[in-house]
C-alpha cells in the first residue's frame, strides 16, 4: 500500500458497522450514499482487501471487514487524541481529562455526554480509551485514567462508584433465523442451551448475562464464536451465523432498519451503567462535571 487510508473512509467502515447498512452509516457521518459507496470502493482497493459483501438486498461486511473495523477503531481513538491534544496547545490552560469507557458506553452514550461537558469547558482536552468493562476498571485502579464508565450487573469492587444510566439486553437474530417465527418468548433453559455469539470474557455484556442464566439455570450459554467488539457480534448475527444477546443501545439502529430482530425473553436483563473512579468519595472538578453531564442525560 503506497499511501495511507483516508481517515473520513475509516470513519464511514465503522459507521457501516455500527449501524448495519452502507445508507445508514454515510447518514451517521453526513455523507451522500454515492459517494460513500465510492469511498468504501476506494478503501478496498488501497487495502487490497474486500471489504463488503454486496448483494440487491444491501451490503454485509466480509470477515476481513470486521477485522478492518476493529482496527479502523483503533485508527480513530489515535487520530481523536492526536487532536484533542493539539487542541490543548492551543488553549493553553484548558486541562485535560483521561477517561476510559466500555464499548457500550464510548459508542453510544459517550460523545453526547463530552459534548455537553465542553459547553462549560470549550479548551478541556479529552483523552478517551475504549476498553471492555474489566480493563477499564483495571485503568481507573492502575492510575492510567482520571475517570471510568462501565456496566455490568453489580458495581465493581476497589473504586468508587455512582450510577449514571440504564440499559438492557436484548436477544437478536437474523431475519432467516427460525426464531422470528416463534409466538413464545425464548425461557431461560432454552437460552442456556442454545450456542451464541458472544463478547470476550471481561465484557459487562457478557458477565450480565452469565450470571443471570447461571443464576436461573445453574450455568452460562454455550459459546458459539467470541468476538471482540459490539459491532463485530452485531454484523456476524445479521450474516446468519447465530443469535447474541446484545446491548439495546448497540441494536437499535439494526433493529428499526430490520436487518436484526428482536427475540423475547422470559428474562430480566436490565443493568445499571456506572462512573468508577478511585480517591475522594465525592468527586470534584472536570470529572464530576462530566459524571453530572452523564446523569442529566440520561435521565
């Protein structure tokens, strides 16, 4: 590869992924749907890797995709701090914060609650890592953040915490999987013996609902494939290898696109989503700032 790829197609790959279709994802970025089929084309050929499936009936990342997603991710966070950080030069004094964030909370949830921040701190400089739930506690523990955001069933223990937001799980498939003609919710034994696409051991996806199937049935779904990221989960179930259960935050998009359908479940897998930090019980200054950002919001 002679030259870098552009860092608006790495954008728009990752838009794809997280909202299911080319259309929805050149919305996301504010990109006509010509040109983001033209982008992706190009991205394609700078790589030399195939990217997207296409077909009548829309596009499907490839398993190479997935993985370029992954670590198009990557890219992005880079490319976010690089300028986050010449923004801080230029203002001097703004200050910065590091903040860490499960994948949940960083794709969703996060920028809404840095752009609200920012109305009271124009020159702040935001530094934010993506981690699963597990290694951002271990960041806020190590000292290697200023503040984390994560879920899971119950609040971890060594840091403070405070809830900010409420999310639940939700069981998906594909649209040919035989469970969209199902009239019964799907009950916890059945789910427990069913293979699933998963998140890696760690994710607070993953350690809700192991424990609430081992809870109701004395032990966890068998796994089907572990994927790193929710995107990656997301585009293997719509390609039909088999069904997740998932963030609702992290499907909503899919789910009224209909490329995911939603399964019902005899099963409560609602969750509290959390600040962690460590120090003072009361939390002062930029991080509290933003924790009151995050409450107001998702209330």
């Amino acid at each position: 590869m002679e030259e870098w790829p552009e860092t608006a197609a790495l954008e728009l790959l990752v838009a794809v992924a997280d909202h299911g279709s080319v259309s929805a994802g050149a919305r996301s970025v504010g990109m006509a749907q010509p040109n983001a089929s033209r982008s992706l084309a190009r991205l394609e050929r700078a790589l030399g890797v195939g990217l997207l499936v296409r077909a009548t009936t829309g596009a499907r990342l490839t398993p190479a995709g997935l993985l370029v997603v992954d670590w198009a991710r990557d890219v992005l966070a880079a490319s976010r701090t690089l300028l986050d950080g010449a923004a801080a030069l230029a203002t001097p004094g703004g200050g910065e914060l590091a903040v860490a964030a499960s994948q949940t909370v960083a794709e969703h949830l996060l920028p809404a609650w840095l752009a609200g921040l920012r109305v009271a701190h124009a020159g702040l400089s935001v530094r934010v890592e993506v981690r699963n739930t597990a290694e951002v506690v271990a960041d806020v523990l190590g000292g290697r953040c200023d503040l984390g955001f994560v879920e899971g069933p119950r609040a971890p223990r060594g840091v403070r915490t405070s809830v900010v937001a409420a999310d639940e799980l939700v069981l998906v498939v594909g649209p040919d999987h035989p469970w969209t003609r199902r009239r019964t919710r799907v009950t916890p034994d059945e789910l427990a013996r069913t293979p699933l696409l998963t998140r890696e051991p760690g994710s607070g996806t993953r350690v809700r609902l192991d424990d609430e199937l081992v809870a109701r049935t004395g032990h966890a779904a068998p796994t089907l494939q572990e994927l790193g990221s929710n995107a990656a989960v997301r585009v293997a179930v719509q390609a039909g290898a088999g069904p997740a259960v998932l963030s609702r935050l992290s499907v909503a998009d899919a789910l009224a696109a209909g490329t995911l359908l939603e399964v019902p479940l005899d099963l409560d897998l609602g969750r509290e989503l959390r600040a962690v930090w460590t120090g003072p019980r009361r939390l002062t200054g930029v991080a509290a700032d933003l924790v009151a950002v995050a409450r107001a919001q998702g209330s």
